[in-house]
C-alpha cells in the first residue's frame, strides 16, 4: 500500500484550484489571480523570433546573461537595490523561488514566520522544507499590513526565516515604508531573513513600493513577470540575495529545473527592455475595475475598504463559507478566506483580473443573495 511522505501528507491541494476545477461552463470564475490580458503583442513576437531563430536549447543555470543585466539594472533603478547580475537567479515563476528559497536556508524544525492572512503556497513550502509555519496575524483595522509589532510578538530563538508580501494576495495591502524599514532592522538585530515577495509591486493604486533590500543585506527579493506583464504561462520569475545565499539558492534550483525555459527567457528580457506603455494600461484598467466591485459590494451591504495595491477584494461576511456556496449556486466562484489563514475567517477573496463586463455579471449575481 503507498504511503506518502509526512511532508506530502501534512500540505494540501490548493483549495483555489479546488474552486477553479468545479467551475460551470456557464460561471464566472473569481478565484483565480490570473490577468485575463493577453501578453503584450511586442513580448509575444520577441518569443516567435527567438522560436524561429532556434534559440530552443539550455541556457545558463542562472539564465542568459542579458537578461540577468536587465533585471540588475531594474533593481538599481525601481527598487534601489545594487544588485550585481552575478547574484541574480531567473527561476520557473516566482513559486519556485520561493520554494527554493525555504529549501536553501530552512532546517528541520525552524520557524518561519508567514503572514495570516496571506497567499496558502507559503505554508506548503515551509512543510516541504520540514520547518515550522508560525503565522503573524494581521489586523484588519491596519488594512491587514504587516507591522513590527505583529513581528515582534512571533520571534522567537527558533525563528529563522520571515516572509513579506506586499502588496498582498490575498488582501491586496501595501506595506508603508516604516514598517518596511522596521521589519529590517527587527530581521538584522535577530539574524533572519526576509523573504520578499514583490510579484504585484507595480499593481499599486495608493501608496508606494519599497523593498525590504533596501535596508538589509538578510533579504531576498522575488519577483515575476506573470502579474505586471499578463505572462502567466511564462512562468518566469527572478531572485537575488547576497552572493553566499545566492550560491545556495543556485545548488537547489540546478538541480531542480536546471535553467528556466529559454524561450521565456526572452519574453522576460523583452518584457523589461521594451515599451512599458503596457503596464500602465493594464494597472489603469484594474483601477476601474476595483472602484466597480468596491461600490458594487458596499451597496449590497458588505462594507469594506478599497484595497491599495494587487487585484483582490477581501470583505467580512458572516458566514464565509454559505456566503461562498451561495455564490457557486448563482454562477460566481470566489475562494473562502478561511484558505489563506485562521485571520482570514469570515472573509472571501474574489479576484478583479476578470474582465469589466463579467465583473459587472458577477456583481448582479452576487446581489441575488441573502446575507
């Protein structure tokens, strides 16, 4: 009879792709964090030149060269971080940076402070590294931001690793820069490290983004092309730490997937070097979209703050899960925030990545219910 490991058997399934799966063909589908854009058409032709021009081979475990030059020039420019190409590592999506992040420095039995409520991939990759998840609630009267107080009150001398998310899936916060600046100073004085995960950095509506990098030399900084660039099937990613936790970081990911694709490689590399047009389009859109499901809920009577950065709504409801089971009953998938954490109790994420039009359905749909 199989039996499966105790780290396979101590994660579950997502339950996000849980609600994708029992989706109706005739539902309109909230739960997933995926732009419904198409990748811009100039990143898509870079890839079909490439294609054409045979550059299907392996790359450098750390990926190409050029594009390792324009991410170090991203960094020094967006998030003032002085990052020689060197210590860059282009990874498959920013899931596998962060899996090979917590492999690369977790022990058994280490903490890992992950915040509650937040994205559900961060517990799964402390349980495969056979750490031990402590969640940092969040409050929901500081919008669900991470400060050094909530930190303070979780470290302990077991505490070896914290990892930040700003702004937030699934709550859509965006961290002010004291608290940014704090959490550094809390990570150099106990000697933990900051894992970063910045993939909705320019998904920001209200506020501003800062980089944990920029005050430590503990941190290591995630980021992906999916969210800014509508280049989720890429699954490209990048990270950088200093150059020993870099080396360390190399060893986990060549053995695990040996170079990221190369032909999305060149999307990446085409995605930073050419017209950025784009990006604010598409942040525009969501911006429109938000300010629609906001007013839209609030007149249903489900009260909540507009989110300041990525595209998610997440309201308190009641009963999260008849709220939800309800919704599914009349077409709109939207996720349980139970999912994301014990703080996430009594909230639902729904995702605004949809399109203006089904966001509008969705809106009618959901104002069929009792609450």
């Amino acid at each position: 009879m199989f039996q499966p490991t105790r780290r396979c058997e101590s994660i579950r399934l997502s339950e996000i792709r849980k609600m994708f799966d029992i989706t109706a063909e005739d539902a309109i589908n909230l739960s997933l964090g995926e732009p419904d854009f198409d990748t811009p058409l100039h990143i898509r032709e870079a890839v079909k030149k490439a294609l054409d021009d045979g550059f299907t081979h392996y790359t450098a475990n750390k990926g190409i060269l050029e594009l390792r030059e324009a991410i170090s020039c991203k960094f020094k420019e967006e998030n003032k971080l002085d990052v020689d190409p060197e210590s860059i590592l282009v990874t498959v999506g920013a899931s596998q940076a962060l899996y090979i992040s917590l492999q690369a420095l977790v022990n058994r039995g280490d903490e890992v402070l992950i915040p509650d409520p937040g994205f559900l991939s961060y517990d799964a990759f402390v349980k495969l590294a056979e750490g031990k998840m402590v969640p940092v609630s969040l409050k929901e009267e500081n919008e669900f931001r991470m400060t050094q107080e909530d930190v303070l009150d979780k470290i302990t001398d077991k505490t070896k690793a914290l990892i930040l998310n700003s702004p937030s899936n699934p709550t859509g916060a965006v961290m002010q820069k004291e608290d940014i600046k704090g959490i550094a100073e809390i990570a150099d004085d106990h000697g933990i490290y900051l894992i970063s995960d910045e993939v909705y950095e320019h998904i920001i509506y209200d506020g501003k983004h800062y980089s944990p990098g920029r005050y430590t030399e503990n941190a290591i900084t995630i980021n992906a092309f999916s969210k800014t660039y509508a280049m989720t099937g890429f699954r490209i990613g990048y990270m950088t730490a200093k150059p020993e936790i870099a080396e360390e970081l190399l060893k986990v990911h060549q053995y695990n997937v040996a170079c990221a694709s190369s032909l999305s490689q060149i999307a990446g590399l085409e995605a930073l070097t050419g017209p950025q047009e784009c990006v604010g389009e598409m942040v525009a859109e969501f911006k429109r979209r938000r300010d629609l499901v906001v007013k839209r809920l609030n007149e249903m009577g489900i009260p909540f703050k507009a989110p300041k950065g990525a595209f998610y709504a997440f309201p308190r409801v009641q009963n999260s899960q008849e709220f939800v089971d309800k919704a599914v009953e009349n077409g709109v998938i939207i996720v349980n925030g139970s999912s994301f954490g014990k703080c996430g109790e009594n909230h639902f994420r729904l995702s605004y990545a949809a399109s203006y039009e089904k966001l509008e359905e969705a809106m009618d749909r959901l104002e069929t219910i009792e609450i």
